[in-house]
C-alpha cells in the first residue's frame, strides 16, 4: 500500500492510488479466499494444513510481485529489482501507461525525465 502510494505521488496521480482504495476488497477476497482453503483443509483432519500454508504464500508472492513494480517506479535504479525490470515489465506499463523501454532506456543513459 505504501509503496503504491510513493509511485502515485511520483507518477502525479491522485496519491489514493487505485490499490489504496480497493485495499479493502483486496482484503476481504483475500481472506475469504484463504478460510475457504483453511475450512476444507479443517474438514477433511489434515493437521499439517499444507494446503492453507501453500495459499498463503501465493497470495504474498503476488504482492510481493506487485509491490517491486511499485518500488521500481519510485526507485528504478535499485540493484537487487533490477534484475526484474523485464519480467515486471507489463506490470510497470500497466501501472504508469507508457512503454517501459523509453522510460527504461532514458534511465540507463542516465536522463531523468519527468512522467506525467
């Protein structure tokens, strides 16, 4: 959420990004997703509860996927994201509505530019 935020801020959107206020369906799909998995898991006595563990982890690696497109809007010179710049490549466009290979190569020859 914070993150989204920053790029908002960066991108000069209006700073309750979209994320921000669907925060609470995100949530509530979310958590209703995993009680769901969590309630069958219960039913049929599987006591390692594997299958509600694995779903929770799904659900933090896609936020996590959408929140290191965040961080390389706000930051795009961060080491470690960078060697995800072209596999977040749809998320980025999706997120600032251009073509990330300008935005990337003014970056690369080091001119900052101003996204409007």
């Amino acid at each position: 959420m914070f993150w989204g935020v920053f790029a908002s801020i960066k991108l000069k959107k209006f700073v309750l990004s979209e994320g921000f206020r669907e925060t609470f369906n995100k949530i509530t799909m979310y958590a209703s997703m995993l009680l769901m998995v969590h309630a069958i898991v219960k039913s049929i006595h599987e006591e390692w509860f594997l299958a509600t563990r694995l779903s929770c982890a799904l659900a933090a690696a896609c936020e996590l996927w959408s929140i290191s497109a965040n961080m390389l809007i706000v930051k795009p010179d961060m080491v470690f994201l960078k060697l995800f710049r072209l596999q977040l490549k749809g998320e980025i466009e999706k997120k600032i509505g251009m073509n990330t290979d300008i935005l990337f190569g003014f970056i690369k020859i080091g001119i900052c530019i101003e996204i409007e």
